[in-house]
C-alpha cells in the first residue's frame, strides 16, 4: 500500500485532506515567495496520533513539514514539494495553571494569545509576546525560538519553556525535563529542539514557565531626527532607574505605510525621519519617570514627545509599531531582512548602513524598524512599482550578500528572529562557521537518519 492509502485505512477520515484549498493554505507561512504544493494535510489531535503518523511517515520515506500557525517570515513552515504538512491546529488544550509553580502544561497548538488570557487571572502571564500573537501557535513559537517586543526585558522563548513533549521522525515520544527548575542530568536534550525549525523531531505540548504581570506600564513616543538619536534615547532609557518593557523605534516610510493601510493618524503635527516607542514598568515613585523625561526632553535630539494618557492611547501608540509588517505587505511588497548586532556594535553598523543603501538602493523606498533594545533591525526593501518581480527578487538577493558580509564584519546575525527555513539557507555560513554546520548536520543524521522531517530546511 502506498502512503495515502495506509493514511486513509490506519487514521480517522477527517484526519487528513487533500482539498486544493487547503493544501494551498497549509503549504505556505507568511513569505509567499514560495509555491505551496503539498501532498496532504494531517491535523492530529494528541501527542499519539502524531507519534503513530511519523511511525507511517518514517516507514514509507514520506517527507513531512510540521506547520503551526504559519506566521513565520523565513520559509520555515512551507510545503513546496509534495511534504505531507502536519498541522498542530486542533491540539489547543491548556491545562490549569500552578500559581505557586507558576508553570501552565499546554499543547503546541495552543495559539500565543490565548495563553496570556488564560494565565492572567492568576496575576500572571507567558512573557513572549509580538504582532502575531493572535494566530502564532506556541509550538512554532519554541521551534522557532520566537523574540518579540519584550526581548529586551524576559529574554527569548527559550528562557520561558520548562518542558518539552516531542515526537522523534521514527515515531518515538520524548518527555524532556517536565516541570524541573533543576535537573544537571548531563545535556539538555529540550534545548536542541528550541529553535531547531521542525528538523529534529515535532513539539507536541510544553510546560511553560510564567511571569508575574507588570504593574501598570507607561508607554512614550518620541520623535527623533534619525537613526544616531535613536541610538542615544536608547542609551538614556538603558541607563536610567526604570524598568524597560520595549523599546521600539520605526521610520516614517513606516508610517506613511501605516497611516495609509490602518487609517491610522500621525502621532504629531511635525512630521520627523525616526519614531521611538518605550513602555516601561511604572515605577512606583512616580518622580522617577518625571527625572527621567526631564533628562530626555533636554537632551536636545529628542523633537518631540508624548505619554499615553489612557489605556486606549497606549494601544492607539502600539498599533503603530505593531501594524508594521502587515501594513508593508498590504499596501506594496517588501524584501525582509532580520538581522541583530551586539548591542556594542550597533553605533558602528547602524553608521555604516546609511552608506550602503546609499550604494545599493539607490532611489528605492526602504522602510525600517525594529527592537533596538535587543539589538534587532527589521530592513525592509520596497519593490519599486514598475520593477518585475523576479527582477526585484533577484536584485534584492544579491545586495543581500553584501548586507551579511556587513553584519558579519560587526559580529552580527543575519536573523535575530526571523530563522533561517528556505529564505536564508545558503547565506548561513555568515553567521555560522563551517564546524558549526558540520555538527548540525551531524546532529540532524541522529535524530532523523532518514532527512524526512522539514527537509531542505536551514542546514540540509
């Protein structure tokens, strides 16, 4: 029996389908650079299941290409190539919260935001949050080893699972670490897959570890008059007595792209290059803050500045940075590009920068923005509207070489969060060096002797 033929007969009827839009709306994440052409969908409904169908998977040699909420920007969740995709969408279960261990056991498919409301009723919450909040699922989150707009403050989504379930290609159940806090037993397993992409084996449910929420926050935004002030607000908030939440600036080809797409209004009656938004944790002085925006609104690179005065303000500030990447691909088509330097780097890269999209994209519409707290930059080249798109493609393409021969030149990383999937595979070695792909590779024949999960992704 072929493979579709032992899928139908060994699996329920609506496990799986083969219905063309379907096939299309699973095979694909948020790239579209790429023809989604799956063979199959799968949606399993516990860790089992998903065991008994890479068993299947393993037996027949079919590839397979786990898919979550397909919000990724790398390529990383995309069927291009009769995969079998896996979709974790019906494995939503949350388990009650511990309040004392401030854990909460979830499945992977368990979407980001609801996992934050689940947990706030107990004064707590998952600590990674991002524009895709809303349809990210929690497995892709940990596969991708997600960052978001609190980097700056909780870390990466590594620093916020405790335990993993995950399902090796032959089938095989791993529990990794459970509920611990403290386990020195030798290497942790869990952390290989945190990030490995869906090469290693299939995250099916994790035990993650919670937060206390902030006290009420306190969100500015400022205008700048370009990238070096960015840079020097970010020091004055790094320096000062106040606890950073975000810090987040944009450009105003950014907002232009905002305004047009949301309805949005501009911020203030000036219109400047740069734009900061800082939210921190209210202090509980309040004079603490007042001695700090004294400080900046003296500073003499800061034009202009706000507070959210209401709730709804700081939401109406949020929607201006977080409505970004779907205002870009909404009102035009952007090459994405994610990088991250030390944070000791950026001055000197961000300097160099200018210069090079001087040289390079002469002309074009570049929109930027990003979590500078963290070190992360979001460049986003415009196609130019009367250019073809596999000519755009391919002159972005190349300029992309010499833009991570730069960020290797700072000791930087050509995706800060992005990942690596299809889009980046070939420009790895700029970040990586050819030992580290060595062991990858090495490490990718262990736990999937046979290349059938997520294959041709990053180092295959």
């Amino acid at each position: 029996m072929t493979f579709l033929e032992r899928l139908r007969s060994e699996f329920p009827a609506d496990f799986s389908t083969t219905d063309p839009h379907e096939l299309v709306e699973y095979g694909k994440d948020w790239t579209k650079t790429y023809a989604p052409d799956p063979l199959v969908v799968v949606f399993p409904r516990t860790t089992e299941e998903v065991a008994r169908f890479l068993k299947l998977a393993s037996e027949t040699g079919q590839p397979v290409v786990p898919s979550g909420g397909r919000t990724g920007l790398a390529g990383g969740a995309v069927a291009a190539k009769k995969e079998a995709v896996l979709s974790l969408r019906r494995m939503t279960r949350m388990d009650p919260v511990d309040p004392v261990a401030r854990t909460v056991r979830v499945q992977a498919g368990a979407i980001t935001e609801g996992v934050h409301l689940h947990a706030k009723p107990h004064g707590l919450t998952w600590p990674v949050d991002f524009a895709s909040k809303g349809s990210s699922q929690v497995g892709g989150n940990i596969a991708t080893n997600a960052g978001g707009v609190n980097v700056i403050r909780y870390g990466l989504t590594r620093q916020w699972v405790l335990g993993l379930e995950v399902v090796l290609p032959t089938g095989e159940i791993l529990e990794l670490n459970g509920a611990l806090e403290k386990n020195n037993t030798g290497t942790d397993l869990r952390q290989l897959f945190i990030g490995s992409e869906g090469t290693l084996g299939v995250i099916t449910e994790a035990t993650l570890k919670l937060a206390p929420i902030p006290r009420e926050e306190d969100v500015f935004l400022f205008a700048v008059p370009d990238l070096a002030a960015v840079l020097e607000l970010f020091r004055l908030a790094r320096t000062a007595p106040i606890t950073l939440q975000a810090f987040e600036f944009f450009t105003d080809k950014c907002l232009a792209r905002v305004t047009k797409n949301l309805g949005a209004r501009p911020p203030f009656s000036t219109p400047t290059s740069h734009y900061v938004l800082v939210e921190i944790e209210r202090p509980a002085d309040a004079a603490v803050t007042e001695k700090w925006l004294e400080e900046v609104l003296g500073s003499g690179f800061v034009t202009d500045g706000t507070m959210a005065q209401s709730p709804r303000e700081a939401e109406e500030f949020w929607r201006l940075r977080e409505g970004i990447s779907e205002s870009l691909a909404s009102t035009g088509l952007p090459h994405k590009n994610d990088v991250a330097l030390p944070i000791a780097s950026l001055q000197g890269f961000c300097a160099e920068l200018a210069d090079f999209f001087g040289t390079h994209y002469v002309g074009w519409e570049i929109c930027n923005f990003g979590h500078i707290g963290d070190g992360n930059l979001h460049i986003n080249i415009m196609k130019p509207d009367a250019m073809p798109v596999p000519e755009f493609r391919a002159a972005t393409k190349a300029v992309d070489r010499d833009l991570f021969a730069l960020v290797k030149k700072h000791k930087g990383s050509i995706s800060a969060e992005h990942g690596i999937g299809l889009l980046k595979k070939e420009f790895l070695s700029f970040t990586r060096t050819p030992a580290e792909i060595a062991l990858f590779r090495a490490m990718k024949a262990v736990f999937d002797p046979k290349g059938i999960l997520n294959p041709g992704k990053i180092w295959d």
